[in-house]
C-alpha cells in the first residue's frame, strides 16, 4: 500500500490543466524516456511512440494554421490574395494572453467558447466574401435570407432536384464542422501555450510590439489590408452594427414611403408632356458605367453607342444620357426596377416586400392614371408573380404566356428581340388603341455570358424557331480564363444594336424610349471599385419631349458624359413626373 501510494503520480496541476490530453502525450513520453534507460525498448515501442509525436505536432500544426487563416481572411473578394495572409492578428496575440491569464479550471470553456466565436465569424466571413463577389456587399445578418432560395434554385436548375439537397446538406455540415474544428483547434493551441507558458507569453509580447508598429505605421503588403490585422473584431462590430439598423429599416422606410407629393396628383396633370405618347421603359441587365468607361470595353461599346446616334439622327431620332445610381451591384434586378418606379430606395428583400404590400403610387400607376394601357414584359419570370398588381399593370407578360419557341441562352429565356418583337405585335401594333406604357426586362446581357443571340430581320422572328441553333441551356458553364469579359461586352453590345435596330424600324412621332442599366455586373467583370453608377438615356422623334429634360444636364446622344450629373435612381419618378407635369 505505502509502495502503491508513493508510486502514485501527483494529478497535473498549472500548464496540464487545459485538457487530460496533456497528460496522455506527457505520460507516453515518460514510458518512451524510463524505456530507453532501461534497454527494454523494442523496435514496435519506439516506432509507435514516434508517430504518435508525428501525428501530434502535425495535428498541432496544422490546428496553427486553420486559426490563422481564419483569423487573417480577409472579408473582401478583392482583397483575397496570398499576400493579404501575411499578417499579424491581434485577436490571435489577446488570445494567447488570455488564455494564460484565466483561472486553470476557466481554461478549457474558454478556449472552446472563443474557438467557437471563431468558428462562427469564419463562416460569416466566407458569406461576406460570396456576397461581395457577387453582389459587392457584406452579408446581412437580418435582411438577406430570402437570397438563399434562388441560390438553391440556381443549383437545382443546373443539377437537378436531388444535387439540390445534396448541395444543402454538404453546406449545414461544413458550417457544423467549421465551428466543431475551430473550437477543437484552439483548444489544442491553448493546451500548447500552457505547457509552454514562459516561452508563449515571450512571443505574444513580441508580436504584440509588432502589431503596434505595424498599425502605427500603416504597414500594408496589399492596398487596403493592413498587416496589422484586426478584421474579426471589426467584423464582428459592423455585423453588429448591421443588425441594429437592419432591425430598424422597416421604420425607416416606412417614414421615407409615408412623403408622396405625386399621391393624390389627379390624371389631367400627369404626364401632360407626354399625352398621346408610346412609352418604352428598357431596363438593360448589367449595362453599367464599367461598360461604357472601363478600357476593357469603351472603345467597343462606345463605338456602338456613337454609331447609334447617328443612325437614329439619320432615322429622325434624338437622346440624351445621364447617369443614376442603381440601390444593387452584381444582382438583385428587381431591387432597381421598384427603386425607379417607387421612387424609394428598395435596396433589401425587407424593403421590397414591404413596398409591395403598400400603396405606394408607382410610375406605372401615374401612366395609368394619365390614360395610358400599362404592360409588362418580363421574359425571367416563370411563375406567378403577384407584385405585378402592386406595380399597376393591366397586361403581364412573362415567360409562360409570351410564346417563345426557340432555344434557351443560359439565364435568358429568349432574345431581347423576341421580347420587343412580342411587344410590338401584340400592343403597339394594334388597331384603335390609346398610348401605351410598356415595361420590360431586357436579360440577354445576363450572367454567365454563355451565349448571345444575333440579330435577325424583324419580320423573321416570328415564334423565336429562328434562334434555334444559337443558344445553350440554362445549365450552360461560364466562359474561361478572360473570354468571360469578352461575352460579357459583346452581350452589351447586342442589346444595345438591338435597341437602335428596334427604333429604326418601328419608331414614329409617337414614340419615347428609355433605357437603362439595372445595376453594374459583378467584380468579375468590373474588377474591384466600381461604384453603381448605371447609363440612362431617353430617345424621341418629338422634339418637344426632350425640350423638357433641357434643364437635366444631359449630354446628347446614348453615350453619357463622363463628369455628366449623377442622380440617385430613387429620384428618377419625382423629376421624371415634374419634367412631363401638367
């Protein structure tokens, strides 16, 4: 007994409090060591121990490694570079101090808990990328769930209903397994940074002076990351902040909705400017002012916007281009078609579901109201669409009613073409009828620019059979290495030829187009720091139509001027309303 009591090792106290796990590794290397003295060692004992010290400082190293790069990773697609990983976190050094500093019973919760924090933030982090690259924004907390359902149509459209759920399934498990792994990884470095204690505490305070100068000075490898790196900790405040005001958006809104000076403006003084007149609204996806002023694409698309103004001149036609700032980048279209025609800043799924479920007066319902028959053309709706009721349309056209017959190209459903082919045939052209106010979405400039129709003679569109031959499916693989950029502007291109091609050929005196982008395309096409400024034009055979927009500073012709006036695309109603009033 007393042999048995004294040979009895003490329970680990101090820097193998953290974990039992400790005490496994130190009492193998304890049997490794007393074995070597003794000779007794075999071959199998020492190879075994061997890779289990193998395994271990691998398992270290590379727990090192997956804290770090979460905790360097930057939360811009911009900035993701291999250089942007060299970097000093502070969150890494206050962790190292804390976990030396706490209780040794409080060591082990807390390296899980500020593993799991980690864990957690790193997944956001990863959202925020994906969300920037595509729609050049942050994440948002409250407001951006309802986004994640055509995400998951996306897939299910290119890999059907089962490779839906799978990729759903694959997606909740890594998240799980992201914030399991990162808590277990800096449970593990805490355990190291106890047994080492002396030796850790010397390289936090050396890394710390670093991170000191490095922020004092402004040290950066990459533009705008610094190596002074302290991004989960302002991650985790702006996301904060967010929530905060994405939680009080609904308020705020509701106030900006609630000021209507156009609400209760009787028919007889609406629109005035434009009674008799056929309006032709065309929002252009993805036409922004990257494609008219990025050297990527000026020279072309600048070329086609010139040669459109002195086609239209011979034609008898005039514009004028300006600019508007679109609420969304990279995505969200219907974000900016209910920002223009509500004359609010609908830039969340919130926002537009409350506008929607309003009565707010839309430029649609002023055309109606002034005596004009209201349609739309929305040839990527394929499914029932209530808020058309909200908007003021007497006559939806959409995808399933539309009469396409022709091949698909990836997103769009059919040419820009056919949709305006439609429109004139089946509105414009018809007998005995009043103005017509006609919206629609023009989508053959959609991503992924993996086929682009051409233009045919008018009178041969007919059911749209004539494109077959042209296009790919909606599964269609994005365009390789640059050659993305090179479809993206010929897709520019052809709706905007298409445009001309369509005023050419039916244009009369009655006839005001206008046309715009919906947003800029995503920073793959744009490169980083693109703003969302997008192209606006009006064309008009009446010189009287554009006499009224004289005061707006626009330049004449489809190209807008670099320095030309810039409004919000929120502002567009109102001045469009006071410009054509009573």
């Amino acid at each position: 007994m007393l042999l048995g009591v004294a040979g009895r090792r003490p329970e680990p106290t101090g820097e193998d409090a953290l974990t039992t796990d400790s005490r496994v590794e130190r009492d193998e290397a304890e049997r490794d060591e007393t074995a070597g003295d003794a000779g007794t060692a075999g071959p199998r004992a020492d190879g075994r121990s061997g890779w289990r010290r193998v395994a271990a400082r691998a398992s270290t190293l590379a727990a090192f490694l997956f804290v770090l790069v979460a905790l360097v990773l930057p939360d811009e697609f911009a900035h993701l570079t291999p250089a942007a990983f060299v970097r000093v976190p502070v969150e890494g050094i206050a962790g190292v101090a804390l976990i030396l500093a706490v209780p040794e019973r409080a060591r082990r919760p807390v390296a899980l808990a500020a593993g799991g924090l980690l864990g957690v933030l790193t997944v956001l982090k990863v959202m925020d990328i994906g969300f920037d690259a595509v729609l050049v924004r942050p994440f948002d907390l409250v407001l951006d769930w309802p986004l994640l359902r055509p995400a998951v149509e996306f897939v299910e459209g290119s890999a059907g209903r089962a490779g839906a759920i799978g990729a759903v399934i694959a997606v909740v498990v890594l998240i799980v397994g992201v914030v399991a792994l990162m808590a277990l990884s800096v449970l593990r470095l805490g355990r190291v940074a106890v047994r080492h204690g002396r030796k850790a505490g010397w390289a936090a305070a050396v890394l710390g002076v670093v991170w000191v100068v490095c922020a004092a000075f402004g040290v950066r490898i990459v533009d705008g990351v610094p190596v002074a790196a302290g991004s989960d900790a302002v991650l985790a405040y702006e996301h904060a902040r967010q929530v905060r005001d994405s939680l009080n958006d609904r308020e705020e809104f509701a106030k900006a909705a609630a000021v209507d000076s156009f609400r209760d403006t009787p028919g007889d003084r609406l629109l005035a400017g434009l009674r008799g007149k056929d309006v032709v609204l065309a929002f252009v996806e993805s036409y922004g002012r990257t494609a008219v002023q990025n050297p990527q694409y000026a020279p072309q698309v600048g070329a086609v916007l010139d040669a459109g103004t002195r086609r239209l001149r011979d034609a008898g036609f005039a514009a004028r281009s300006g600019w508007l700032t679109s609420p969304t980048a990279g995505g969200g279209s219907w974000l900016a078609h209910a920002t223009l025609l509500s004359g609010l800043r609908v830039d969340n799924s919130q926002r537009y579901r409350t506008l929607v479920n309003s009565d707010r007066f839309t430029l649609n319902q002023a055309f109606g109201r002034a005596g004009s028959r209201t349609v739309a053309l929305m040839p990527a709706i394929t499914r029932a669409w209530p808020e058309g009721s909200f908007f003021g349309y007497d006559k939806v056209y959409d995808n399933r009613n539309l009469g396409y017959r022709g091949p698909r190209f990836s997103f769009a459903t059919m040419p820009d073409q056919y949709t305006l082919s439609v429109m004139q045939r089946t509105e414009l052209d018809r007998k005995d009828r009043g103005p017509v106010m006609a919206e629609t979405a023009l989508v053959s400039s959609h991503a992924p620019w993996a086929s682009i129709p051409r233009l045919v003679g008018w009178d041969q569109v007919g059911d749209g059979s004539v494109f077959t031959g042209m296009g790919k499916g909606y599964d269609a693989a994005w365009p390789s290495g640059g050659r993305v950029r090179t479809e993206y502007r010929k897709s520019i291109e052809y709706t905007l030829n298409t445009l001309v091609s369509y005023v050419e050929t039916y244009g009369d005196d009655d006839l005001v187009l206008v046309f715009l982008g919906d947003h800029e395309p995503a920073p793959l096409i744009t490169g980083p720091g693109a703003g969302r400024d997008v192209p606006v034009t009006i064309v008009a055979k009446d010189g009287a139509v554009l006499d009224r927009i004289s005061g707006w500073g626009w330049e004449d012709g489809l190209r807008p001027a670099k320095d030309g006036p810039v409004w919000p695309m929120s502002a567009f109603r109102d001045r469009f309303l006071t410009a054509f009033g009573g």
